[in-house]
C-alpha cells in the first residue's frame, strides 16, 4: 500500500505558499523586503529575518540551509547584501549559494532570496 506524502504549507498567499514542508525539506519562496523603500542592505536583512521566521515555522533554523539563491536587481549591490548576509550568516553551517542580476517583478525590490533547508534530525 503505498501511503500518503504529507505536504506542509506555510504563509500561504493568494498566489503561493512562503514556504513548503515534504520529506524532510524546507523548499522557500522567493522573498522579498516588507520595507521596499530600503536600500540593499537594510532588505537582505529584512529578507533574512523572514526567512528565519519560515524556518522556525517549519521547525528548523539556517543552520540547516542547504543551498540559496539570491537575486539582485543590479549586481553593484552585492557588497551591501554581502554585507547584511555575513551578520546574519552561520559561520558554521555555510549554505551552497549563488548570486545573480536580474529584474525583479517590483522595481522597487532590490534583492530576492530564495533556498531550501533540512529539517533538524
């Protein structure tokens, strides 16, 4: 008999889910600032700050990211962003990542992040 998956969804919006739960993994949404008036830096910790609510939620930390992808409106925003990531950033438990330029839906965001985390063993 083959059993049922169970799928965890948390923040659900109109259109998506902030963050989804299945086997074991954490599978975030892009996010993206509350306070689009920021610059750079002040939205990667926004941004950062929301995704250590979601991994809470999901009953794990960034201590458990496995890999992130951070998307810059314009990549001369890298040292700002680096900036509020190496505050924010286990130095123990370093996630695979990757960071590119590209427009974002809203021109007044300047970073996306998105990742995907283990849940705690």
């Amino acid at each position: 008999m083959i059993r049922p998956t169970t799928i965890k969804r948390l923040a659900e919006e109109g259109r998506l889910s902030g963050a989804v739960v299945h086997g074991g993994l954490v599978w975030l949404a892009g996010q993206v600032a509350d306070d689009a008036t920021l610059d750079a830096e002040g939205q990667t910790a926004d941004i950062l700050a929301q995704i250590d609510a979601l991994l809470a939620e999901a009953g794990t930390s960034k201590a458990n990211l496995l890999s992130v992808q951070i998307i810059l409106r314009d990549i001369a925003d890298a040292p700002a962003m680096n900036r509020a990531w190496d505050a924010w950033l286990d130095p123990g438990n370093k996630p695979a990542r990757m960071t590119i330029q590209a427009p974002l839906v809203d021109p007044a965001w300047r970073v996306e992040i998105t990742g995907v985390a283990a849940l705690n063993p």
